[in-house]
C-alpha cells in the first residue's frame, strides 16, 4: 500500500475547521500560546466537537499522532518548515513557510 500525503491549508490565525483525514471526519483546532517556550498548538476533536486530545505542540521532525495511538487515525500528521526543517512555526508564518501534512496509510 502507497502512503499519500497531502497539505492542510492553514493561515497565521487561530482557527477550527472540519476535515477529512483517511475517511473519517474530524474538527481541528489551532491556537497560538504566546509565552516563553510556547508556540502553536492543536486539538482534535471528533465530528461533534468531542474533544480527543488537546494541546498537541506543532513541533518539526515528529509524527504528532505517534503518542496517540488510540485515536486510531490511519495516518501522521507532520509539520514542515520552509527555509529550515527543524525551526518551530512562528506566529506569522504557520501556512506560509510552515506547513502541517497528512500522510494516510
């Protein structure tokens, strides 16, 4: 089986939106945590806004999903920068040089 792997389009503002991710319907929610050692973070939550884990850090290099093996979600969700593969995202440039991508499998 191929893994294919697409873009969530995002912009630099909070936002909760719903998606499809491996066939399954999910509302996710991004909020900026403007404190020292802080940055962007994201929720999920099922279709019906039940919350399913919250706070996760947009971090570079890791599987976001990887710790929440009981969501069940057939895919990872990773988080690219641009100009430098390991920078955090900042506020303004989350949807413009630092992207979030869905890999289903």
């Amino acid at each position: 089986m191929t893994a294919s792997a697409f873009e969530i389009p995002l912009i630099a503002a909070p936002q909760t939106f719903l998606i499809t991710l491996a066939g399954m319907q999910y509302r996710l929610t991004l909020q900026y945590r403007d404190a020292a050692k802080a940055g962007w973070t994201l929720d999920i939550a099922d279709a019906n806004s039940q919350p399913l884990v919250c706070g996760i850090p947009l971090v570079t290099g890791v599987d976001l999903l990887e710790p929440y093996p009981d969501l069940d979600i057939k895919g990872q969700l990773w988080v690219q920068t641009d100009a430098n593969p390991d920078a955090v995202p900042t506020f303004s440039g989350l949807g413009r040089e630092s992207r979030v991508y869905f890999v289903a499998q």
